[in-house]
C-alpha cells in the first residue's frame, strides 16, 4: 500500500510538467520541473522531463548533461525509463536506449516491463541475437505466455536471414527455429494463426513443402481463418513448388469457379496445364483427379465454360484475357497446339467490342499485340476505327455522343500511338491530330460537370495525347511554338481539373526543357509530394534544380527529402515494434526490406551529397565560414568516412512510370532505365568524391594552420590528411578515366523518362581538371613546409599554377551567350547557357574553397619568412620567394574570371536585357485565338521570364559571393 501511494504523489507532482510538455509549452514545462525538483532534488523523472523539454527547446548540450547524470545513475523506476527513452529516441541514440533498459534488467531481473521493453529496443538496432536471448528470459518468467516464446523464434529467423553465410542459416538457425516451434507443435500448445503462420514461414524457407501442405491440411490449419480460400490457395502454391501440376491445377481451377476475375489465378493454373500436357500425365482409373485439366482442349473448354457462366450483367474481364494468355504461352514454348485455339486478331477484336469502352482496355490489350503481325496490327486499328463515329459528312468533327464513345475512341488513340502508327505521321498530321484531340478534350468535360474537384476529367486523356503528339512535333522541328502550345493547353486542361498529376508532371518535363525551374516548384508543391513519394518522385525535379540555377529551392527540397528519410528510419522501427506486438510476422520481413531499400536508397543518396556540396557553395563567403561548416557536417574523408555510400547496395525505387505516355514499342524503357541508373550512380560518385576531397583539403588547411608540431601525419595513428587527399584525387581520375568512355555524350531520353544527369557535360568540358589540378597545388604547397623556401626555386616559380582560372576563363568564353537564339528567322530560348553557367559557377566555388586551402598552407610560411628577414641584418632583404607573388596573381585571375562570369550571368535577365519572350507566342489558330488561351499563355512567358530572373540572380549572388572569398585571400 505505501509503495502504491508513493508512485501516485509522483504521479501528481509530475502531471503538470505532463500537461504542458502535451501542450507543446517547453519553457513552462522547465519551471514545473524545477518546483518538483526545489522539494525534491533527487526527483529522477522530473529531470528528465526537463531534458526533454529542454531537447525540444534546441538546448541539446543542456538536455545531454542531465541525461548522462540520470543515465549513470541506472534507474529502474519505469516513468524514468520511459521519459529517457522518448529523448533517446528523439535524438536517435537507440544504442543508449538498449543500454539503459539493460542496466535497469540488472537491478530488476525479474521485471517483466523492462524486459518486453529492452526487447524492444533491441528491434530498434536490429540487433537479432540480443532479440533472442531477452526473448527467452521474458519466456522463462512467464513460461505460460507464448507470444514471447516465439519472440525468440522470429529472432533466429531473422539470424537466419541476415547472416551471410548461407550455409549457418540453413544449417543452424533454421533447424533450431523449427524444432522449438515443433515442441510445441508435439505439445499442443499453439493457440493462434500467427503461431501457425510462424511454422509456415519457417517450412517454406528450409524448403519443405510436403510439410508445410500437412501443416495447411492439418489440426493446426483450422486456425487459419483470417483469410477466404486462404487454406486452398496456400495449397496451391505448394503444390506448384513441389512440381505436383495436377494438384496444383486442381486447386487453381477451384479458386477460378470462386473467383472467374484474379488474374494471378489464371496465369498459374495455364502454367500448370502446359506443364501436364508437356508430360503426358493422365488421371488414375479411380478419378481421385477428375478436376484436373491435364489438356490444352480442356484448358479452352473450361475457359468456355467460365465465359458462359459469367456473361450475365456484369461482364469479366478475365477469362477472355486467360483466352489470349494461353495462346501467348503456348507461342513462348513452341507448342504447335496453339493453332487450335483461334486467331489472336479474332480475340483482340472480341475483346474490344466487349470492353472497348473501359479504362483498362488499353492496358489489357496491349500485352497481347505482339501475338500479331505488323500488317495485322495496322488491321486491327483500322477495324477499331470503323467502329467509330468520328467525322460528318462535310468533313467537321463528330463529338462522342456519350461517355462510352468517347473512351472507345481514346482506347484506340492509346493503342495506335503504342504501336507505333502515329510514328508515320507528317509532322503537320500529328499537329492536326492533336488540335482535334484539344476539341474533343474541351467536348468531353460536358460529361464531367458533376464531378468532384479530386476526381479526373473524363476526357483528361485527350489533352495528355495532344501534349505528347505536340511535343513530338518539337522534337522534329525543333520549333519551341510547338513547346508552349503544349504548355499552354495542359496549364488549361490542370485548372479545369487540379487532380491530374500527369498534366503536372509532364509540365514539369516541358519547362525544364526551357530551362524554366520557377514553374516546376509550383507544379511539384502542387502535387503534394510527402512520405515515401519523396523517394520514389523526388527524381522528377531533383536533377533540374541546380542545373538550372535555382539553388535556394535546391535547398529546401533537398531539406524535405531527408527530413523525410531521417523520419522513416524512426518511424519504421516503431512498425516492427508493432509487428512483433500483434504477432504479424509476415510483415517483419517485409518493414525490414522496406527500411532497407530506403536507407539504400539512390535518391537517399543523392538527397544528401548534393545538400551538403550545396550547403559549402552558398552559405559561405569567406574560408572560416566554410571550416565551421565542414566541421559541423562531421564529413569523414577517410576511406569509409561519413557520408558513406555503399555503391553496391544502392537501390532504384524511382517510379519511371508516373506519367503515361502509351509509349511507342520502338522506345525500350527498361535500357533507359537500366542506363540512368547506372548514369546517376557514375555522377553520385563524383559528387561524393568531389565533397570528401573539399572536407579533406579544407580540414588538412586546418591542420596545418592549428598545429606546428603535426607534420605529413607524425605522431598521428590515422592516416594522414594529405595522404588521403592525395588518395581521393587518384580515385577521382580513375573514375573519370572509366565514366569518360561511357557518359561523356549525353544519353537520349524519351521526354517522358528520367532526366539526364550533368555527367556528360561535366566530362566533355573538363570540369574535373579544376579539382585535380588543385588538388597538386595544395599537395606541392603542403610539402614545402618541411622544405627551405629559397630552395629548389625553380620548381616553386609555376606554384601555385595559373592553369585553373585559365581553364574557368576557356569554359566562359566557351558558355556564354544570348538567352535568345535566331536561326533562319525563328527564334528560340537558348536553355543550354543556364545550365552550363549555373554549372560553371559551382566549379569556381569549389575551386573558391581549395584556393582557401592554399592560403591557409601559405600564410604561416607568410609569417615566417617576414620574421625571417626582419631578424635578419642585411641592407637588402632576399627576394620574396615567387611562391607568394604566383598566389597573388592567381587570386589576381580568379577575381577577373569571376567577375567576367557575373557579367555574362546578368546577361540571363531577360528584363535587364528587354528580351522579347513573346516571340515565342503560338502561331494564329483557331485554338489559340480564345481569350482563355491568351490569357494562360500570357501568364506561361511571364513565369518563364521571372524563372530566368531568379536564375540569374540567384548565380550572380553565388558570383558575387566567390568574389567577395577570393578578395579575403589576401597573404
């Protein structure tokens, strides 16, 4: 009674500092705790609590201090343990939070709490084996319990599956899992699914089926109840891995009668009938396998016969399709048999009759159109066509009647261009086509008045296909009037309906093409990217946002991404957390998996060298400013420093299919892919070579100003800096020697692929030489430290070298030009300067910073020369080693350089210039005369023009920033 009253007066004195840390009011938080602590000093909690509010007030050194006290003093009080592990976990200190819990398992051991707790936290790290052996100790407790027994089991699964040995998973862990779940198995005492689901994995991942079908059959398989036809299904599968064909096509035609419409069901039970019919097998005389359809006759029959039965009200999409895959099956083993079946054109026609006027038609049928012919493609739409009513007699066009109509048409729109028919096309009949698609896009929202603002237009598909044929006509003029119109008309057809992300996302593509980024931040704000689309549509603007000089919107997405993946990494251990709660042991496989390709993640990647390499470009103007920021980054240039990438993990979960483009057959979307992945990998590693080599020169600058007595590494058990600098500038050549054959001319992507990377023109123009270059020069200067500067002269009279402002000034001339261009009285936006100078300033910026490093090396060498000569007695002083006077022309360079480059970067404004962008207006038409359309297109330039000023501003700020870091590099 007197241990009850005690936790409820602590209880009382702790719910104010409860009810305002709820609240969100810290500071109030602070001075309840510090009353509770006045009357009682001692009041372990209540200190907590206050770390905590000071943690969430950003005083972490103050939060720290109490923590590592209360931590020392290895609590067990369970309000204490609980308020430590929430700052833990807000500062993501898991291994602090395992640590605490074991500490506080030593004092109690027989606390069950703590017990489930440090479990808990050892699901946190991952760490498997801990999971296990706390798992048993929470087993041996409550030995009546089984959760917690097979806490222990999971646990030796999951050994099992992280160990890279192969042969002790199946050899050890494996076994053992399965003989504990056996003994209770033998002891009857599984009580529930997840228990039996348990077993099941373990079986199926020791690959023994036969027992895992008599577990399904069995007693325990009546436990099985969460899931229709889960029992059957589970059965099938096995059966198939075992290789029993004619049980498993039994089980698979069972499911069929219950459900005619699953298509994975279809796909297995036709691979099972080709499988029998292959082997010859026939049913025994006792008909124990009558339902087995061991013929393709058969196969067709019940295919029939599913039809009939289903061809009431509403119609199933998935015999008919099975109809199509067997034939397609068949062709894929060589089985004559498939004659038999009926003419796949025949199909295709029957097909579209019935669902010509569904969504999904498109879809469906396009996975069969390589069963026919070119000739007999090119019948089948003429066929489809005839069937359509598109034109009057005078020749105007005919508007779908109806909704039904409407996507007919549409079906076969999306099939012709998907085999390639648009492709013969003039580029005149591809720009009509597209006009009539506008009209009938602006007919068909009549059938749309009733829907909801997040619902998609009906007709949103016509105005997708009139972008597409517009920007195809581009691509063959190489007209930007073709470029705007499609601008134009998908801004018209996103206000008529803001729930299309596709009209948004190929904006995005359109614009970027213009070297327009301003829209595209509106666009993909508006399309309320969170969660996991940060990493799976966090491509679509992730490679236009500094390539096109917008850097302060580089920083705010970047910073959103990884808050994003920061988050996860917490939020998923909570999942497993959840998962081993409530015995969803399928799911543990599935978070861990998950949770891995997010920390693999390319754009994770990606996300977080390019914040950082953005971060020392622009926020900062002198060199202290840039040593605080490499410092506070905690970069490790060594080897496996931070930020670490594994190369070889590193996983694509870009979603490349976002935007339907009904692609032509002729485009291979898997090697663009494949490509760009392995593009983005190349560039990724240059980037992180590119900041390790920065963070490393900028810290051995550091060194050599902090520390005399540390010289070339002595007295250091590390490696010493300039051997890693020295290390990382061959890594980079190597590398640069490898990509130059393989990226050093730019990859053709489809519009509607994934974006280039800038690898191409970062290799084709030399922008590597700058960073090797100065890497010698910082080595050359770094080493003349140990050496007499009145000697070796001649080797000291070309240090520092000239040779990087004069590859920057040869780039410039190179680069600049009007944003303007005029070819054969056309006029276009010259995109391609944007990017070369916003590239050509991030260049000088990082050469910015390793001349720093330079002036860091030599302005102690400086200071002691100048000490030397005043000491000495001569009438004439020596002559200045040339060293100094070749830095001083060097900066002398930079800063000409730099300055000529902010002129030509002025030069992108277009108001500065009075830069007529209006000549880019859509030629006179029919569709564009309407007010509507005028307006839209007025407001189109306007955004391009003000993008191109943030352009130009934003790269003359960053320009004028280097110059003000080059004037403080005085020795």
């Amino acid at each position: 009674m007197a241990s009850g009253s005690h936790v409820d007066v602590n209880e009382r004195r702790l719910r104010p500092i409860y009810d305002c840390l709820d609240n969100g009011n810290n500071k109030k938080a602070i001075q309840e705790a510090e009353k509770a602590l006045k009357k009682h000093k001692d009041f372990q909690c209540a200190k907590v609590l206050k770390a905590l509010a000071l943690l969430r007030l950003g005083r972490h050194d103050e939060s720290s201090v109490i923590l590592d006290e209360i931590h020392s003093q290895h609590p067990t009080d369970e309000a204490t343990l609980q308020a430590m592990a929430i700052c833990y976990r807000e500062v993501y200190k898991l291994e602090a939070i395992a640590d605490l819990y074991e500490n506080a398992r030593k004092n109690c051991p027989d606390n069950e709490d703590i017990l489930s707790a440090l479990f808990m936290a050892y699901v946190r790290l991952g760490d498997y084996k801990k999971q296990q052996q706390t798992a048993m100790l929470l087993h041996r407790l409550q030995p009546n319990k089984n959760p917690c027994y097979f806490w222990a089991v999971m646990s030796i699964v999951m050994q099992s599956q992280s160990s890279d040995d192969e042969k002790l998973a199946k050899g050890m862990f494996l076994p053992l899992a399965e003989r504990m779940v056996k003994k209770y198995v033998d002891e009857k005492k599984i009580n529930a699914e997840e228990e039996v689901q348990m077993y099941l994995i373990i079986l199926n991942l020791m690959g023994k089926w036969k027992e895992a079908y008599e577990v399904v059959t069995g007693p325990l398989g009546e436990k099985l109840t969460s899931e229709t036809f889960y029992k059957e299904r589970k059965a099938a599968e096995l059966f198939s891995k075992m290789n029993n064909w004619p049980e498993a096509n039994a089980k698979f035609k069972f499911l069929l009668k219950e459900n005619p419409d699953h298509w994975q069901y279809w796909k297995d039970y036709i691979s099972s009938c080709i499988k029998i019919a292959k082997s010859n097998w026939q049913p025994q005389d006792d008909g124990n396998n009558c339902e087995t359809d061991y013929t393709i006759d058969m196969a067709s029959l019940f295919m029939d016969q599913t039809i009939s039965v289903c061809s009431g009200d509403r119609l199933l999409r998935g015999p008919y399709l099975a109809q199509l895959e067997l034939i397609k099956a068949l062709r894929e083993t060589g089985d004559l048999s498939v004659k038999n079946l009926g003419s796949p054109l025949t199909l295709l026609q029957d097909y579209f009759k019935l669902f010509g006027d569904k969504n999904c038609c498109y879809e469906d049928m396009k996975l069969f159109t390589n069963l026919i012919s070119k000739p007999q493609q090119k019948d089948l739409i003429d066929s489809f066509t005839k069937t359509l009513e598109l034109h009057n007699s005078d020749g105007s066009i005919f508007f779908a009647p109806d909704v039904k109509a409407m996507q007919r048409h549409l079906t076969v729109l999306q099939l012709a261009r998907y085999l390639g028919i648009q492709d013969s096309m003039s580029v005149e009949e591809k720009i009509s086509l597209a006009r009539e698609c506008i009209q009938r896009y602006q007919h068909g929202l009549e059938f749309g008045k009733d829907l909801l603002i997040t619902d998609i237009q009906l007709s949103d598909n016509f105005m997708l296909m009139a972008a597409h044929l517009l920007e195809e006509a581009w691509e063959e003029t190489e007209s930007q009037q073709h470029l705007v119109e499609a601008i134009v008309h998908l801004q018209k057809g996103s206000k008529n309906c803001p729930a299309n992300f596709q009209f948004k996302v190929m904006l995005i593509h359109l614009f970027s093409v213009l070297g327009a980024y301003g829209p595209c931040q509106q666009l993909y704000d508006s399309l309320e990217v969170k969660h996991i689309m940060n990493d799976t549509l966090g491509y679509i603007i992730s490679n236009h946002m500094v390539r096109l000089g917008h850097f302060a919107a580089a920083g705010a997405n970047y910073g959103s991404m990884l808050k994003f993946f920061a988050v996860n990494h917490k939020e998923t251990a909570e999942y497993l957390i959840a998962a081993y709660k409530y015995g969803s042991f399928n799911k543990i496989f599935e978070f861990v998996r998950f949770r891995e390709k997010l920390q693999n993640s390319l754009q994770y990647a990606c996300a977080k060298v390019e914040s950082m390499l953005l971060d020392l470009m622009l926020e900062t103007s002198h060199h202290q400013s840039v040593e605080q920021m490499v410092t506070h980054m905690e970069i490790d240039p060594s080897e496996d420093g931070a930020p670490a990438v594994e190369f070889g993990k590193l996983c694509d979960n870009r979603d490349l299919r976002i935007l339907e483009a009904w692609e032509k057959e002729t485009y291979d979307t898997k090697a663009a892919s494949d490509f760009s992945f392995q593009e983005e990998k190349a560039w990724l590693r240059i980037r992180s070579l590119t900041l390790r080599i920065l963070a490393c020169a900028v810290s051995l600058g550091q060194q050599v100003s902090n520390s005399k007595a540390l010289r070339n590494g002595v007295g250091s058990e590390k490696k010493a800096l300039n051997e890693i600098l020295e290390s990382l500038g061959k890594e980079l050549s190597e590398h640069i020697q490898e990509y130059e054959k393989k990226f050093n001319v730019a990859y053709k992507y489809s519009l509607r692929g994934p974006s280039p990377t800038r690898i191409a023109k970062y290799l084709s123009d030399g922008h590597h030489q700058v960073i090797c270059s100065m890497i010698e020069t910082i080595l050359h200067l770094f080493k003349m430290q140990s050496e007499d500067l009145e000697g070796s002269e001649n080797e000291k009279q070309e240090s520092p070298s000239q040779k990087v402002p004069e590859i920057l000034a040869g780039l410039l001339v190179k680069y600049k030009g009007s944003l303007l261009l005029e070819t054969d009285g056309k006029k276009s936006i010259n995109a391609a300067v944007i990017e070369n100078l916003s590239l050509l300033a991030e260049t000088m910026s990082h050469s910015a910073i390793l001349t720093g490093v330079c002036h860091r090396i030599l302005k102690p060498l400086k200071t002691s020369w100048n000490k030397r000569c005043r000491k000495m007695k001569a009438e004439t002083p020596p002559p200045q080693p040339a060293v100094f006077s070749n830095f001083t022309k060097l900066i002398a360079s930079f800063d000409a350089c730099a300055k000529d480059m902010h002129v030509a970067t002025r030069d992108l404004d277009p108001v500065l210039l009075s830069i007529d962008l209006s000549s880019l207006s859509l030629d006179e038409s029919e569709e564009s005369d309407s007010l509507q359309d005028a307006m839209i297109q007025t407001d189109v330039l306007k955004n391009i023009e003000s993008s191109y000023q943030t352009t130009s501003r934003e790269v003359c700020e960053l320009i004028h920033n280097k110059l003000q870091y080059f004037n403080s590099l005085k020795l």
